[in-house]
C-alpha cells in the first residue's frame, strides 16, 4: 500500500538535496526498508521500482535516498543535519558544491552495495552538466567498491508488471504483517505437497493456469499468488496480469523468484 503525500513531513527523504518540498511525494512500507516507519519516494517510477526491489530474493536490504554526494570533494552526507553543516561551510569558504543524491541504496545477499537511479523513459536525454555529474558520480561511488546504475521506465496503470507487482507486494505485506493470516498458516501446512507439485511441473514443462493449481493443491487462488512471492511458481509477471488463467510453471528447486527489478522495463544509461 502507497499513499500520496504533497509535502515529506518525516524522514530524510530528498529533505537531504531538498526537492521533496518541490513536488508530491509517494510514501509505503516495505518489508526491507532499512527505515523503521516508512519508505518515501519522489514518483511512481520509483514507487514500482521500489515494490519489485523489496520483492526481488537477491536484495537483502534497501534504502531510499541514503545520501547526498558533492561530486567536486567526494563528501558523502547522510543526514540532513550533515548536509546543513556542509552547506553552512561551503558558504562560509565562498564555494559551491555539486550535490547529488541517488533514489536506493540496494544491500545484496553477497553484501555487495548498489545504487539505482530510477528515470522517466520520457526523460533520459540529459543535459550536459547533469550527464557529467551522474558520470563524475558513478566513477567516484566506483572506487568505494559501489556499482552504480540507471534504470529508465514507464509507468501506466494498464501495465501488466505494474498491476502484478502492486498485487504481489500487498501479499508480501500482508505475509509479512505482525498477524498471520489464515490464508498463509493453511498454506504453510500444505507447503510440502505444493512444493512437491511445483517440481513435477517444472520437471515435465509443463504450465498450468492459476485456478488448476490451486484446484489440485486444494488452496485458494491467493494462496497460489503468495506461493508466486514465495518463488514457487514462476509467473509471466513482466507479460500478462496474473488472474486464474494466467499459465504458471514450477520453479526450480533453489532457483532466484522471478521478480527482479531489472525488468523495470529496463534501459540503462551508465
């Protein structure tokens, strides 16, 4: 769940570079927000982004806007009241800084560090100075041992990777909120056989529409999408929005989920 906000009253969201109060802010609660209450970001393209990043089984950890970056000196501020201190120098010596602060800070399983920049695919034709800071950015985040990257999307409601991964990350949610559902625990007995089920179709190909898995695991159509969070089930998540006939396969045994956030319907600018 996502909630529209005109002004960031908490958190160090783009209160850091100072452009949250320039323009609506999108906040929600993800399960690997390193943030105890909230995760804010600037756009819907960073919403979904952020949704597909908390669901994606390789990211241990994520962060919005973890700092602000002056590409001239290297300095790396992590809290408003560094920034302010910061600016309050540069000011006091007569200089300007060149300040950039990046949309995640993603932790890997391999505790490798990366961050994204998620852009409009509308708007990737950058200025010169811009393109030479992201440049300036990237090689200085470079010799920290932090890779860096761009990724540009689209954002339309009637997309089907957009529609499943609100779908799937209100059930990781909701797999994850503080009271189990019933739906899960019935599932959690039943883990074995539809694990068991998931394999044999893998195995022989096969595919299988949602509503004849959960008919032939005697679980509910949810309970299938909770196993697809699960990475179970392999859905066509990034082709078609998954409803009882949408076709699943098994996923193999110790295989990655299908739900990484690179299919942002990717296109890098690095």
């Amino acid at each position: 769940m996502s909630y529209f906000t005109k002004k960031d009253q908490k958190g160090k969201t783009r209160q850091i570079g100072k452009r949250g109060f320039r323009k609506g802010s999108y906040f929600t609660y993800l399960q690997k927000s390193v943030e105890k209450e909230k995760a804010v970001v600037d756009s819907r393209h960073e919403l979904i982004a952020s949704y597909a990043m908390d669901l994606d089984p390789r990211v241990r950890a994520l962060e919005t806007q973890p700092f602000t970056l002056d590409v001239t000196t290297g300095e790396m501020l992590h809290t408003k009241e560094e920034l302010d201190r910061y600016r309050e120098k540069l000011t006091t010596r007569g200089r300007q800084g060149s300040l950039y602060t990046p949309d995640f800070a993603l932790t890997m399983q391999d505790q490798s560090v990366r961050i994204i920049e998620i852009k409009d695919i509308g708007w990737i034709d950058f200025t010169d100075s811009y393109a030479r800071k992201i440049e300036i950015a990237k090689e200085l985040l470079k010799v920290k041992g932090i890779h860096f990257e761009i990724l540009a999307g689209s954002y339309e409601d009637t997309l089907p990777c957009v529609q499943n991964l609100k779908l799937l990350h209100s059930i990781n949610n909701q797999m994850n909120a503080k009271e189990v559902p019933p739906s899960l625990l019935d599932l959690t007995e039943k883990l074995p056989a539809v694990k068991s089920f998931a394999t044999q179709i893998y195995d022989s190909a096969e595919m299988l529409s949602v509503s004849e898995i959960a008919d032939a695991n005697q679980i509910t159509v949810v309970q299938v999408c909770m196993a697809i969070v699960m990475g179970i089930f392999d859905a066509p998540i990034w082709r078609e929005v998954i409803n009882k006939k949408t076709l699943l396969s098994g996923a193999a045994e110790g295989s990655m989920n299908c739900i990484r956030y690179e299919h942002f319907d990717v296109r890098r600018r690095t």
